[in-house]
C-alpha cells in the first residue's frame, strides 16, 4: 500500500540526520536532537497509571504500574535508539509504556541500559538482562507475580530483548512467557538475507546500517555473535514463545522473518506478523491512525500472554 504523507514526513525528517555518515564525535549532539524529536511527539499519560523511577541491581528502571490491586504481571520494555540514543528515563516513552500498563495489566518495567559507543558491546544488553533478573527477584517487593514475565522492545529494544530471551534459556532463567518484538534487528552481519527495498523516500541503505551497527560492536567479529545476532545462535531450544511485528518497507523485514522460521525449526512457538504501509519506527508517530493499531495490537498480545491465553503453533 502506498505511505501515508505523514510517514513521508517522517521518513524526511530521519534522512535529515544523515545516518550514514555518523561519526563518534557526532553522537552527543546528535542525541540532543532525536531526544528533542521524541519530546515533541509525546503525548499526554494516563493519570491512572503510577510512574516511579527505582534502582534496580544498581540499573535504573522506570516503572509503570497500573490502578488496582497485584500482583501484577511483567512486562520488562527496553527502548530503541540504534543502541545509542533514547532514554528509560526521559519520559518520552511515558504515553506509550503507561498505555501498555493499563491495557495489558502489567507493570511495564522500562531499562535505562548503558548506550553505545561509549558503552559497546555487550554492556548494553548484559544491563537489560540483569535488570529483568533483578526485577524478578524483586517480585513481591514490586507486586509483581514472578511466574507472568515477558520481555519486549522494538528496533534495537528489539533485539535487546530477542537477545535476553535467549540468555534466559542459557542462563536458567528468569522463565519468560513470551518475548515480543517490534522490527527487531535480528541479524547484525546485515549478509545472510536480502536487503529488502525500502519505501520511497527512504535513504536507509545495508551501509548506512552497518555504519551505526559499527558504533554498538566495534569489530566485525562480534557481528555474528549470538548475543548480538541471535539468528545465529547454535540452539533456540527452550528460548520464549515469540510475537515478532515486521514493517512492510522496514529492511530488516527478511531477517525478522528468518529468526522467526528458525524459532520455528526449534520446536518454540513463534509467528510474524508483517503491518503493510509501515516503515521502520513509523509505529511510534504520534496521532496516526495505524500506529495506534500497531500499539492496540501489541498491548492485545501482551494481554493475551499475562493471562496465559496466547496460543499459536510452532511450525
């Protein structure tokens, strides 16, 4: 389906940026700008949701708890940003992350990780999966029920979370119900699948992205690492139930795809779920009709998994 003007708009404002020609020096103040952007689209919050920032295993979380009585289930969030930009603790995300509370009826748990490239690989996601460990053994203190957890995010939150989900099932846990993941990078090397073509307008280019995937890993040794890419890890066997939701023009589309089949292959419970006339990150513009379907129907499966009663069949 054709884009909408306003994800045209979007897309503009993005290429704008100039992603592909970031340097390290670029970074602060390129921060500053997308923290700006985020700012200005934030919308009003639900007063019926409690938001409080706490220390948790000495990472700070941004918790979102919704009105009646626990315990509740968990949902723990880690936002996007290319592993560099955004913040837990920001409030940018307070609209969306309040709403998800509510509707899902969980506390949302919301990660301030350590950002690339002064912090690269894996400190970032090492942060998230300790956090989530903490949270779990702070259950009762939290209201929370340590047998209702689920882990999600979206773009490089994305992968943070496909990541975790799998360093549960190396680890021993904490047992997850289902990780969901929102245009999700799953595979870093950006050379097993095809670069799908973006929309119109859309300068996002397989260079563009290693470019920003260089500031996170540093080296290319680390690109095929599970941790970073885990499409390429050995054993999916026991990882959580996955909801994975593509975008129509997003490029790491094929690679979504790809992880979900491989999921799939391991005997887990997996689907895809590909929106048409998305792009990559268009589902958190403010006010525009399908990115407020796009957040119903996360909210609608995380529901689904606190209650136990999400069910598809692995292939």
């Amino acid at each position: 389906m054709p884009l909408d003007p306003i994800v045209v708009e979007y897309l503009a404002s993005l290429n704008a940026m100039g992603g592909h020609t970031l340097s390290v020096e670029d970074v602060p103040a390129l921060r500053v700008q997308v923290d700006a952007m985020m700012s200005a689209a934030a919308g009003a919050v639900l007063e019926s949701v409690t938001i409080e920032n706490r220390i948790v295993d000495d990472i700070p979380v941004r918790l979102y708890t919704p009105v009646g009585d626990g315990p509740f289930a968990l949902h723990v969030y880690f936002h996007g940003g290319a592993f560099m930009f955004g913040s837990a603790l920001s409030g940018n995300d307070d609209q969306m992350l309040a709403a998800r509370a509510q509707a899902a009826g969980c506390v949302v748990a919301s990660v301030e990780y350590r950002l690339a490239p002064e912090h690269r690989f894996p400190a970032g996601v090492e942060d998230c999966y300790l956090a989530l460990r903490g949270l779990v053994e702070a259950a009762d203190e939290l209201g929370v029920d340590a047998s209702r957890v689920t882990v999600g995010g979206a773009s490089s939150g994305g992968n943070f979370a496909a990541v975790v989900a799998l360093m549960c099932a190396e680890r021993g846990g904490p047992a997850l119900l289902l990780q969901l993941l929102e245009v999700a990078g799953t595979d870093l090397t950006k050379t097993s699948h095809a670069w799908r073509n973006p929309a119109e307008g859309h300068d996002t280019t397989r260079e563009a992205d290693l470019a920003l995937i260089d500031m996170y890993l540093g080296n290319l040794p680390e690109r095929a690492h599970p941790h970073a890419s885990p499409l390429f890890a050995p054993d999916l066997s026991g990882v959580a139930p996955a909801y994975v939701m593509n975008a129509e023009y997003d490029p790491r589309r094929d690679e979504c795809e790809a992880y979900v089949a491989r999921l799939q292959g391991a005997g887990v419970s997996a689907t895809s779920r590909t929106v048409e006339g998305h792009v990559h990150g268009s589902m958190g513009i403010p006010g525009w009709e399908p990115a407020i379907r796009w957040q119903d129907e996360a909210n609608h499966i995380l529901a689904l998994a606190n209650s136990n009663a999400l069910a598809f069949d692995a292939a």
